[in-house]
C-alpha cells in the first residue's frame, strides 16, 4: 500500500513505485473512475488504446487485414481516397 500527501491546492505526488507499475513519466495523463464503491487510477495512454482495441475487436478479420502490410495498403487506399475528395477536382 502506498500513500501519499494532498496539497492544499489538490495536487498529488503518486510514489515511484505506483509510477513504476503504470508506466507513467513525467508529463504522463491519469485517468480516475469509480468502480463498485472504490477510485481507481490508471495511466490515461494505456485507458484509451485498452478502449480502442475492445472497440474494434474483430474488426481486422472483418475487413480482411492479415498483417502489416495489409495494414498499410488499407492506409494507403484511405489516403488515396481522402486526397481524391479534397484536392483532386480542384487540380
């Protein structure tokens, strides 16, 4: 258990080890919530790729992506068609 002093001003120093164990640096994000009664603390980075991969889970199989490289022709494909909307009738 770690604990830690709040300022006056509402500022927290979160301990070194707690720090460690988020993979928090200087200038890192927290996030809070509450969770069946208690606060929980986790690095904010991690919170949101952790709800993106649950929000797109399955959606590679969907669309057929099976790697890399499948990866990067689908960027290149969604460039390209961005490109076509935006400049390419007025070229």
């Amino acid at each position: 258990m770690e604990v830690a002093r709040i300022t006056s001003g509402g500022q927290v120093t979160v301990p070194i080890g707690i720090r460690d164990k988020l993979g928090l640096s200087g200038g890192g994000k927290i996030v809070f919530w509450e969770d069946a009664g208690r606060i929980v603390v986790a690095n904010a980075a991690k919170s949101v790729f952790d709800d993106m991969r649950t929000a797109f889970a399955g959606e590679a199989e969907r669309l057929g992506l099976k790697d890399e490289q499948d990866v990067a022709a689908l960027v290149d494909e969604v460039r390209e068609e961005m490109w076509n909307e935006c400049y390419a009738y007025n070229a």
